[in-house]
C-alpha cells in the first residue's frame, strides 16, 4: 500500500480562544521538511498534556474526507486548502479502515509507525466555527491518527508514503477509535484484553486499556 504525499505541514502555537493556544493552524512547508522523534522540525504543540511526546509525532488525516465534511457543513474555506484538521501529512488513498496499529511507513528516508488513533476535542469545532463536528467523527470513525517515529529522516512534498511492515492484524485504527470512544461500540472483556496487549498501541492508551480490564 503506498500513496503519494502532497504536502508536510507544520504550525506554531497561537492564540486561538482567548488565553487558549493552539497550534492546529498548520501550513505546507516549501521544501524538506526533517522528520525527528518529536515530530517535524518547525512544528509544536500548545497543549503538551493532550498532543506531542513520542506516540504522537506526526498527525495524518486523510484528504479522502473533505469531500463529505464539504457536504455535511455545507461548504467551508478551511477544507480548499492542506492540513485543515490540523494534520501535518496531507496524502489520499489510505484511510483509518486500511491501516493497523503498528504498521510501518517509509516517507522519504523516516520510518514511521502507526501508535493510536486520533480523538477529537473542542478545538477542531472552534477551528472551523462549527458544533457537531466532534459527534460526527465518534459516530462515523473518521478521526486520523498518529505515528512515532522509528527512524529520523527527510521527506519532501510528493514523496510516496508506503506501507512496508504489517502490524496488528485485525486491528485497524477505526476499530480501535470505535472501541474506544464510540459508544454505540464498547469493548467486551475479551476486546479489552486484546487491546491492552497490542505491543505498538500508545503506551497512554495501553495503561488506560489494562486498567479498565483491572490486570
């Protein structure tokens, strides 16, 4: 599975609700963009308690929505233009149902894998000035995800983006968002068990996992 990428995007913390920082705002980088184990050089997060740390490097949303979140808002200015979700890959092809947690991504000379889905906050409603928005991705699993980064590397607007390791099978990252967040989609025992023990899961995600099964 590979899919080409159209922009690496990047953003600094800024006023966004009053006294209230973010950094969702992203724009295209020009050129190489370097791709560390925090994240991509030049990009930074305002609420380090939430977002960044290792297991959320780099953030992927797949262009493959915008077309129905043009629908459902009725049109938007944001949704013209790359990393309205905040993500810094911007690529189409690969969405939350083809991918697992733990499958590795050669971008340019990084190697990326995948470590936890995303969930959505506040602030993606405010971004766009628009409630609702948070409810339609729990219900729909459109929610993106985040990678860590196994090797540091460059990358560049119009590299490949490509799998090339599986991870856990069976385990893709909607199914996991859903069981999760999704209440219409809540985790049995067993399911509880069998996600604490995936290995590349975020270690947050992995803790809270192991102690709502009580291990």
């Amino acid at each position: 599975m590979k899919t080409q990428v159209s922009a690496l995007c990047a953003g600094l913390p800024r006023p966004f609700n009053g006294a209230e920082m973010s950094a969702i705002d992203k724009r295209p980088l020009p050129g190489p963009a370097m791709i560390r184990s925090f994240g991509i050089e030049g990009d930074m997060v305002a609420d380090t308690v939430h977002h960044g740390g290792p297991d959320m490097a780099v953030h992927h949303y797949p262009r493959d929505h915008y077309a129905g979140w043009d629908a459902w808002l009725g049109g938007h200015d944001m949704l013209e233009r790359p990393a309205a979700f905040g993500e810094n890959i911007v690529a189409q092809g690969i969405t939350e149902s083809d991918v697992c947690i733990g499958d590795r991504f050669r971008l340019g000379s990084a190697l990326l894998e995948i470590s936890q889905p995303r969930k959505p906050c506040w602030k993606i409603e405010h971004h766009f000035g628009r409630k609702g928005m948070v409810a339609r991705i729990i219900k729909q699993h459109n929610c993106g995800w985040y990678y860590r980064v196994i090797e540091e590397g460059a990358a560049r607007p119009g590299d490949m983006l490509e799998r090339v390791e599986s991870g856990h099978e069976g385990w893709n990252v909607a199914r996991v968002f859903a069981k999760l967040y999704d209440p219409a989609h809540r985790p049995d025992p067993t399911e509880l068990v069998a996600m604490a023990a995936l290995k590349r899961l975020s270690v947050t995600l992995r803790d809270k996992l192991a102690s709502q099964h009580g291990s």
